[in-house]
C-alpha cells in the first residue's frame, strides 16, 4: 500500500535539492528534531545547522535523535527562540530555514509558536537566508490554536517583495481537519 502523501513529503524534496554539503542550515522549531537531522544530513560534516525550540523536551528529543544517528557534531542546539537566530547567523549566509509553526508532536497542545514571535522570526529569516536560498514553513492549527498565526502569516507572505523571493502556497484542498499548509520562500 502507498503511503499518504503530506506537507513533510512535500516540504523534503524541496529542501533535499537546495540543500548540499557545506551549508549552514537553520531548523527554527526544532521539535522531536526530525528536521535538524535531516538538516544534518544533507549539509554534511563541513556543514552546520542551528537549530531552536524554547521547550526543553523538545531540544532533549532533538539531542538523542541526534546521537542515535551520529550527527551530534554537526548541530547547535540552542533552548531559546527563534527570534534569536540573527544572534547565530550572518545575514545573506543560510542555506535554508525550516518553521514547523503550532504544537510539539506528541506534546502539550495549549504551547505553541506565536502570531508575533513567529512573524518577528520570518522577518530575520527572510535577511538570513542566502541568494538561491529557501524557507520552508508548514502551518500547523486545529481545535482552539494557531488560527490567528496561521491567518497572519498567510497575509504577510502575500506582502514580501516579489522582485527578490518566490513565494509558494500549497494547500491540501480535499483534506479534512485542518490539513497543514507548506509555504516555501526562495530567494532569487
């Protein structure tokens, strides 16, 4: 049997050809570290990822993911939020930049990324991010959160300026519950 399709699939194949060896990589919402591994992988051992999350669960998942496949060395984790990434970056020096914006899997449903700090970070990111460079973004909401950062953030990609990034929505359009939404940002 097939599997499903989903935003991850989707969110994958687009970062695995913008990504190569050397890069550094930022994973904004670190999560079960799923992407910082991935991240990890396709930057290589001269690359470099930073990746964050401000629940400590999160960043301790992301660590022993990290070990069980040996790319400790290749990530800097950091217990903070996203909006800190210019602290750890250079403008115009990233590769790529992935948000997965709502809950931790598997976590506490009532934390999770905000309409203003998640705005305030995909504005550092947008400066971050290198020419040929990408942001990928997928939007996470359901039952009583994410709604608001969801609409906000849908608007504020419609507002970035189109002589300088590519912009790309992508909607499950016969999914129910709230399917995730993929963004992809590209910078000419």
């Amino acid at each position: 049997m097939r599997k499903t399709f989903n935003a991850l699939d989707i969110s994958k194949r687009v970062i695995s050809e913008r990504v190569c060896e050397g890069d550094i990589c930022i994973d904004a919402t670190a999560g079960r570290g799923n992407d910082t591994a991935f991240l990890c992988e396709l930057a290589g051992k001269s690359g470099r990822v930073i990746a964050f999350d401000i629940q400590e669960d999160a960043i301790n998942s992301t660590r022993q993911l990290l070990s069980e496949k040996g790319l400790s060395d290749r990530a800097e984790l950091v217990l903070g939020s996203h909006t800190d990434m210019d602290k750890y970056a250079k403008e115009e020096t990233v590769s790529c930049i992935t948000f997965n914006f709502g809950w931790l899997p598997g976590g506490d449903h009532t934390v999770h990324t905000q309409k203003e700090t998640s705005l305030e970070a995909v504005k550092k990111a947008l400066r971050l991010i290198k020419k040929g460079g990408l942001i990928s973004m997928i939007l996470y909401y359901g039952r009583d959160t994410g709604f608001e950062e969801k609409d906000a953030l849908l608007e504020f990609v419609k507002t970035i300026d189109s002589e300088e990034y590519t912009v790309i929505t992508a909607e499950f359009s016969n999914r129910p519950n709230c399917p995730p939404i993929p963004i992809f940002i590209l910078r000419e």
